[in-house]
C-alpha cells in the first residue's frame, strides 16, 4: 500500500468540478460535483440521529435500493435539514437538474448538504451551480482539490486522502475528501466524506467494508460531542482498475479493507485536528482493555471530556482530569493498575503508575503537551484490547465560531 496525491479523482474514472453558486458563502466556491461515467457499486453510513436532513433519507435510500450511482451534488452553507417535504423536493429536483444534462436517471445521482439547519435551499442557484460545473468536470488531482475546497463550512483546510495497492496485478486506488470541523462526535459524526475507489466489489461487500471500517475511524472522532443530522459518508466503486470482482471474503478483501481503513484513518485525523477553534489534535489510545468494547467506551469518554480538552489546550498535563473519564465511562476497572503516559514529537513521559501520579517534570510535560498532535496512552492492564479515538482541543474560539454560526 501506498499513499499517493490526490483525493477522490485520483482512482480511475473519477471526475470533480467545483464553482461557486453563492448559496450562502461570498468569494469562494460552495458546491461540489463528483461523476463516473461507469456506474458505481455504492455504500453509505449516515448519522444515528433521530433528525435527519433531507440528503441523508434520499442517499439511504439510494444506498439501500441497491441502484447503481453515478454521480454526487454537494453544496456547503445551508443543511437542507429540518426542511420537511420541501427539503425532499429539492434533492429530487437536484438529481433531476444533473441527471438532464448529464442523461443520467435521477435515482444514480445522490445529494449532499452541510451548513445551516432549517433554512431552505434556493433552488435557482442550486440549478446554475449545476449548470455551471457539469461542463468543468475532469479528472485531475487539482479538479479534486477543487472540490474538496467546495464543501468546507468552518473547517479551515481541505481534507484528502488516497492509496494505492495491488489485485490480480494491477494497480487499484482508493481516494477521499471530507469535511467536518464543529458539531463532529462519534455516531457517523456536521461532516461529509465522499471515497471513490476503482476496484471492481460486490456491493454488499463494499457495503460491509465500509460499515466495519467506520467504526474504528469515523465514528472514533469527536470535536464537541454533538451528532450531526447530515453526518453521510459514500463510498463509490466503478471497477475500473480491472481486477476480479471481489465477490467474497479473502485476500483481496482484505487488500482493500485494509487501504479502506488508512484512508478513513487519515480523514478521521483531520477531522479530529481541524475541530472549530483547534490547536491541536489530541489522540486517546487504550491499550491492554478487558475487551474491545472496553478499550472504545473508554477511549470515547476522554477523548470526550471537555475538561480534559480545556487542559491540553492549556498544556495542563492535568492527569486526574483523564482518570476520572475513565472512571466515569461506565467500564469497570482496577484505577490502581492503571498507568498514563503523554507522547508527542517533543517526547514520550510518563504521568501515572498504577493509578499514582510519578515524579515527573511537569517542565517536560508542558513542552510534550504544546506540539500540534498529542496522544494520551491508557495503560488499563487488564486484557489485550486496544482501541484509539481522535479529538482536538477546546478552546476560546470554539465558543466565538459558534455563537456566530448564523449570522
């Protein structure tokens, strides 16, 4: 495997274009449009939330319907959430308006929105962003990027991903974008992620490799604890690589779940870093848990803490902070066995052995604490599990991006 540039037109047969409809951003693009000219198994996870945008309900069905898709229209600024048999109408006019021009059925184009809860999608505007980027699409690394920059909302850098790896001798690639910055937490956590692959799978299959895959990235993520209604994440595949058909669990399957997994892993991390206000990505890893869900629950519950976020944004190492999200996830343990240790690029120490706090240099810590990626290990000394979330740290501006969301 092999992590190469470009996001999600960097797999064979995988075109992007991007333009500005001025849906609600000024002076930069704001929808996204991604095409195969092949039609594409698709596979889909979506946000657990009882409230759910209108995109979410026309992609799942979509997903679920087993039809073969071609296509994606994404718009950033407003949800198209909370919108009724309105918000329905308009994913179906959007389908309809790319399907037109590009002769495509309206069921093989799913629809995407990020922004605003509650406000209405101008439809007019949707219809000349479509009009506009159809005849643009191509399948360059930079017609990619370009639309990776389209869908963001207060996410401060586009997010991409893609890797190659070998089947039957040839050379297949799996390739992403997303964004995700606030309102990010564990349960198809308000982010999107587009993966488009050219290996030839079944659909069930790739429909399983994805939902296994989520779990242990995506849904590891958390920024501020809210779950999104628009959470979505489509994995595209258009088996132009030329390959054999996956068609059952093996090698090759697990070839491809594999680079699945580090492209995910690697969008997740973004995400995670680029949290609403950031400065740093903290990583949680549990190791030696009494089970995996263990290792999970326990890793969520300080990677969720806000006050553990407030102390790595202060570079605090504040360890009973950490410690007592452990003690408060529900998972029962021994707190004398547990031992606790900071790592960055700046250094690995230890902070607690056996539940006590060690002789450490709290100097060393701060200069561990103030790198832009810190993990914290949990050493729970009671199995063999291990599980890792991702977060970032709470700070003033999180506060100021969110009061102001609307206006």
């Amino acid at each position: 495997m092999k992590k190469i540039e470009g996001g999600v037109t960097a797999a064979s047969g995988f075109a992007a274009a991007a333009t500005a409809a001025h849906i609600k951003y000024e002076n930069r693009s704001d929808m996204a449009l991604l095409y195969s000219e092949r039609p594409c198994a698709a596979a889909g996870t979506f946000t657990t939330n009882v409230v759910k945008a209108a995109p979410v309900i026309w992609d799942r069905d979509i997903v679920e319907s087993g039809a073969p898709v071609h296509a994606v229209v994404a718009n950033a600024g407003i949800a198209n959430a909370c919108t009724g048999e309105v918000g329905m109408s308009c994913c179906k006019e959007t389908a309809e308006a790319l399907g037109a021009l590009l002769k495509l059925p309206a069921q093989s184009v799913c629809v995407a929105s990020t922004g605003v809860i509650g406000a209405g999608l101008p439809m007019e505007r949707i219809r000349a962003g479509i009009e506009a980027m159809a005849p643009k699409l191509s399948e360059t690394i930079e017609a990619g990027h370009a639309a990776a920059q389209a869908i963001m909302t207060t996410d401060t850098k586009p997010k991409e991903c893609a890797v190659t790896f070998e089947l039957d001798g040839k050379t297949v690639t799996i390739g992403g974008m997303c964004k995700g910055s606030g309102m990010i937490h564990p349960n198809m956590c308000t982010m999107l992620c587009f993966l488009t692959t050219d290996a030839a799978i079944d659909a069930p299959l790739l429909q399983e490799a994805l939902r296994e895959s989520v779990k242990d990235t995506f849904n590891m993520v958390s920024v501020d604890g809210d779950t999104s209604t628009n959470d979505t994440v489509l994995l595209l595949a258009n088996g132009a690589a030329g390959n054999a058909p996956i068609t059952e669990k093996g090698a090759a399957y697990d070839a491809f779940f594999a680079a699945l997994g580090e492209v995910n892993t690697t969008l997740a991390k973004m995400i995670a870093g680029d949290g609403e206000g950031a400065t740093a990505l903290f990583e949680v890893k549990v190791i030696n848990a009494a089970s995996k869900e263990d290792a999970v629950t326990l890793a969520k519950s300080v990677v969720c803490s806000n006050l553990t976020k407030a102390a790595i944004y202060g570079h605090d190492a504040n360890w009973g902070r950490i410690l007592c999200a452990l003690g408060y996830s529900g998972v029962t343990f021994d707190p004398l066995c547990v031992d606790l240790f900071f790592e960055s690029a700046a250094g690995r120490l230890q902070i607690i052995e056996n539940g006590v706090a060690l002789d450490y240099s709290e100097e060393v810590a701060t200069k561990i604490l103030s790198e832009e990626a810190v993990t914290a290990i949990c050493d729970m000394k009671a199995g063999s599990a291990a599980a890792t979330a991702w977060g970032c740290d709470l700070t003033y501006d999180y506060v100021k991006i969110n009061a102001d969301y609307r206006s």
